[in-house]
C-alpha cells in the first residue's frame, strides 16, 4: 500500500506570503492525487484533484504540482490570509487501480496576521 | 442539501457497552466510508461500501461492524467498546461510477471510552 509523508511541524507563515506544502509518497506511482482541508473539530473538505498526466491544476489562489520523477506534490496558496489558517491533508489511491484513498497525517498551516 | 450527516456528536462509553453511529448523505452516492481519526495517525479507513448491499473491510476493521441500510445509509456498530477505541469517527461518500472520485465528509462524532 501507499506510504505518504507531509511535514508533521506546522507551518508558520505572515499574512499575504505564499504557503508551500510539502507531499511525499513512496512506492508505486498514482494515477491522481487530491488535497483536502480540515478545520479543527470538522470534517476535511476536498480542495483539488491533479492527475498523473497534468503537472499543476490551480483553483483561485491555490495551485497544486504533481511530480512523478520525484514523487512529490506541492500545495500552494498565494496571499495567504489568516482564514487559511488549517490542516492540509494529502490523499492519493491505496494502490493502482483502487479509488479508495489513503490519506497523510496533514500539515497545520498557521497564517499570522 | 444537507450533504454528509452523522448522529451522535459526542458520545461517552464505559468499556463493554455497544453504540451505532449513524450516518446518512442526501446526495445520491453509491460509495460510503467510515474512517477513523486518531491524533499523529491520520484518517484511516475502518470499512466501505462501494454501492449499496455491499461492504468491504479497510485497514483497522476490528471490534466494528458496518451495515449499508439503503443507498441513504450505512452505520457502524461497536459491539463491545474498548479504550482503544476512543476516536474521532467519520463517515464519507463519493460517486465514482460518474468519475467523481473526491470524498465528502460528515463532521464526526467524538466517542470517548472509558
């Protein structure tokens, strides 16, 4: 099955920067790969999907990069703002074929007025 | 359109006693999920149903059991609740037959065990 890494050490960053979140995977490849959002005592709510064949997919001020060769997707969010403030899971396919997710440990971001 | 709803909020168990947590979505999905969330383990996958009538075990299926009522519907039963289970429990949907292949999730129910 899929083992994902994201950075368990929050992210700390000043309003109006861009947050760049981190997404390792190891062993085989996915067809596609999602980032969702979860607020403390909620639920996590999808935010965007990227597949094998599309090297960055952007929805308003996020963009997401999916790198094959280094097995690796990057989360940004431009201008941040503190309502961004939350954890970011990272989710990919349990193995090739299944459409059952396996999801990251998530990432805090903090955004500081 | 409520989306995702899952009953109780909160619940407290003492150890041996039984619970079903419910779980309903309003938006036509043939897949359910119920997923566990621990502090540093992340969501991990309790069991599914990909359509209605069937269910399948994921990854940490022991002391639950799960049944799909209706397309609506799909509970999950602790028969005799243990510590270890103290958990954030939530229940997801998606419509992967139309290629949808992103969840949607409920907001949880907290269960303590004491």
């Amino acid at each position: 099955s899929q083992k994902i890494e994201q950075n368990s050490e929050a992210l700390n960053i000043q309003e109006g920067k861009t947050a760049t979140l981190t997404c390792n995977y190891t062993n085989y490849s996915p067809a596609y790969l999602q980032w969702y959002r979860q607020d403390p005592g909620r639920g996590p709510v999808f935010l965007l999907l990227i597949r094998e064949n599309e090297k960055e997919k952007r929805k308003e001020r996020l963009k997401v990069t999916f790198d094959t060769t280094l097995k690796q997707s990057l989360f940004h969010i431009t201008a941040s703002q503190p309502a961004d403030s939350a954890t970011y899971l990272c989710a990919l396919p349990q193995s090739g074929g299944s459409y059952i997710p396996t999801f990251g440990r998530g990432t805090s971001l903090i955004v500081h007025p | 359109n409520a989306g995702v709803t899952q009953t109780p909020k909160f619940q407290v168990l003492k150890t041996g006693q039984s619970m079903t947590l419910q779980c309903a979505q309003d938006m036509n999905h043939n897949s359910m999920y119920w997923y566990r969330q621990d502090p540093g383990m992340g969501l991990r996958l309790i069991y599914y149903s990909a359509s209605e009538g069937t269910t399948d075990k994921g990854e940490v299926p022991n002391g639950y059991n799960v049944s799909r009522l209706n397309k609506r519907e799909f509970s999950l039963r602790l028969e005799s609740a243990a510590p270890s289970q103290t958990s954030v429990y939530f229940c997801a949907s998606s419509e992967v037959s139309a290629g949808g292949l992103e969840q949607y999730f409920g907001p949880g129910t907290r269960l303590t065990v004491t």
